[in-house]
C-alpha cells in the first residue's frame, strides 16, 4: 500500500488482496482470491469498475475478510461472483467521519448483478463508512446462502451524509442467521434519545427492496431511524417470507410502504411499526397465525393505510393500535372475518385515531 498523503484515505494496517487506489478503467476477471488475511478486493477512488468472474473465499470465522470494498468509487459492475468469506460479501463505503467528511468522495452508481454469496455476515450492504455518500446502488438476480443478513445498510450518529437511492430485486435469500433485510443508524450505539441534528446526522432515503424469497432468518426485516432523522421513504413489495422466527419491525420511519408480503413468522406480530408516519400496508398476508399477538401492530403511529389485506382464520387480532399519540389510521377494503377482533386498541390508543372504511 501507498504512503497515506494528505488528501488521501487513512491507510488499513493489514494487506489485502488487491488494493487500487485513484485508477481508471479497472477490470478484475477470472481468478480466485483464497484467504485474504483482511478485506479481499479493496477499490478506493476508482472510476469505470467492472468485476466479473471471480471467486472468494475465507474461513466462515476469519473477522474483517469482506469479500469486495468499493470504498469512494463510481461506476462500479461486481457481476457473476462466487463470495464466501468471514464478514461482508460486497460491502460499498465512503469514508469514515470528520475525515470521510472532509474528502467528500460520494460512492455511487454500484451495480451488482448474478452472484452468489455466502457464508458472511451481510452479503451485500453500505457502511458502516458512509461519511461522503452513497447513491444509486442497484443489487439484482442474486442469491445469499448462510450470511446473518442479506441487505443491510448500516450507519451512525458521527458519519453524516446520505445513502439514497439503493434498489435490489430478484433476490433468494436462505438460512440468514439474523436479520434478512436491516437498515440501521444505531451501528457503534443503540441510545435513541433525541440528539441534534448536525453535520454528523446519516440521511437515508428512498431505498426500495421487491420480488425478494427469504427462506429462514432470525428477523424478516429491521429497519430503525434516529429520533432526529427519521428513515425517509423505505418500501419492500412483492416479499415471501417462510421460517422466521419474528416478522418485519419499523421504528422512526417516515414514509415506510409494504406491499404484497406474504409472511409467516413464529412470534410476535407479522408487521410491527414503532413512532413512525406515513405507513401503507397493501395485501398483506400470512398462513399461520400465532396465538394471542396482533397480524399488524402500530404504536404512536402518525398515519397509516391499510387495505387488500385478508387475515387468515384463527387470528385473534387483525390490527392492534397502541399509544396515545397514534392517529389518523386508515382500514378499506379488508377482509377481516377470519380475525376474531378485527381491531384492537391498547396503551393509551383511542377510538377517534381509527376509520374504517367499506
């Protein structure tokens, strides 16, 4: 690796694979990277990437081996990949606080097409360095076997900047160890008081997951917003869900749209949203309803529609409304015979907070 002058990315102290730094017209084709002693493919300031064919591999157990960094590069292709390794399979990042921040190299059109992925930890994510940016990343016609989560945006109250625009598609995912779908601005904490809102405050915005398979994982989908910055516009449609054990939970999302989900889960409520604004639920539905506990629950709730939905018979509660700040709740064009209680209201939730309409 290169001296660190000024201007340039902190410098790694444990080598990698390939590293390349401030290159053009990259082409990495057709061989095998075998137990890199840290991250595999490190991209740093590369411009017109393309990555076909290759095949990585680390001990499940290895710590920091990702599989490919592009770190502050554009126009990036990772396409007909073969990873397995002992952290994140393709993980795209953009520089680390203060001094992300005073680089300012936004990492952005990243596509990633017809790769397997896993064992790893995600098997494709953004962050936790997102100090300069991250847009328009496009994941499609994937499959992620064994990883503890399969999408996963991670980032932190001190990085800052934004990750938009981040859309995957076509994707199986089997046996994920814990969340399948994660978006998350708690990496390094998990306080949620309220803080300012400053340079250091992550945005996230318009990311949009659809015609997705999750067959087995710890959680379906978790998705948390800072108190100060909610998660803005975040949308799964066209979702199959079997063998998680809970369901998909929301907190500080403002715009947070699920459609068509088809979801079963073995406790807690399919669909759990948290102080959040602006929810729409569309078709949504499961096979086996657990005993006791809501299909839906939405607590201090700003605004939700929820319609085309059909619950199966035997569920004990449809929707459970709860906390004294919920409001503006919206039901049409459900069909709720097979619920025992169609509605449910709990914690200070009051009955002016819900219409039901034909």
């Amino acid at each position: 690796e290169p001296d660190n002058p000024p201007g340039a990315p902190l410098q790694y102290p444990r080598p990698r694979a390939v590293y390349l730094q401030n290159c053009r017209k990259v082409r990495l084709s057709g061989f095998t990277s075998l137990n890199s002693p840290s991250w595999n493919i490190h991209l740093v300031y590369c411009d017109d990437v393309a990555i076909d064919g290759l095949t990585i591999t680390a001990p499940a157990k290895s710590p920091n081996t990702d599989g490919i960094d592009p770190d502050s590069c554009s126009n990036v292709r990772i396409s007909n990949c073969r990873i397995g390794c002992g952290d994140d399979g393709v993980i795209i990042k953009s520089g680390y606080n203060a001094d992300g921040r005073r680089v300012g190299r936004v990492c952005e059109n990243i596509t990633v097409t017809n790769c397997t992925i896993g064992p790893g930890v995600a098997a494709v994510g953004i962050g936790s360095e997102t100090s300069g940016g991250v847009r328009n990343v496009t994941v499609t016609d994937c499959v992620f076997v064994g990883t503890t989560n399969g999408l996963r945006v991670k980032s932190a109250r001190g990085r800052g900047a934004f990750v938009e625009n981040f859309r995957a598609s076509n994707i199986v995912m089997r046996n994920m160890g814990g969340e399948a779908l994660s978006i998350t601005t708690y990496y390094d904490s998990k306080d949620r008081t309220p803080m300012p809102v400053d340079e250091g405050t992550p945005v996230f915005h318009n990311i949009a997951w659809s015609n997705l398979i999750i067959d087995g994982a710890r959680d379906a989908a978790v998705f948390e917003g800072l108190p100060e910055q909610y998660l803005d516009n975040i949308r799964l449609d066209h979702v199959v869900v079997r063998r998680a054990r809970r369901g998909i939970s929301a907190l500080f999302v403002d715009g947070l749209h699920l459609s068509d989900i088809d979801i079963d889960v073995e406790r807690g409520a399919a669909v759990q949203v948290e102080q959040s604004r602006g929810v729409k639920i569309a078709s949504a539905s499961t096979t086996k309803p657990l005993n006791e506990v809501p299909f839906v629950r939405l607590a201090n709730v700003d605004g939700a529609f929820v319609r085309d939905c059909t619950p199966p018979a035997g569920t004990p509660v449809f929707m459970q409304l709860a906390g004294s700040d919920t409001k503006g709740i919206v039901l049409q064009s459900n069909c709720l015979s097979g619920a025992a209680k169609p509605t449910e209201l709990t914690d200070g939730a009051v009955r002016g907070a819900l219409t039901i309409l034909p």
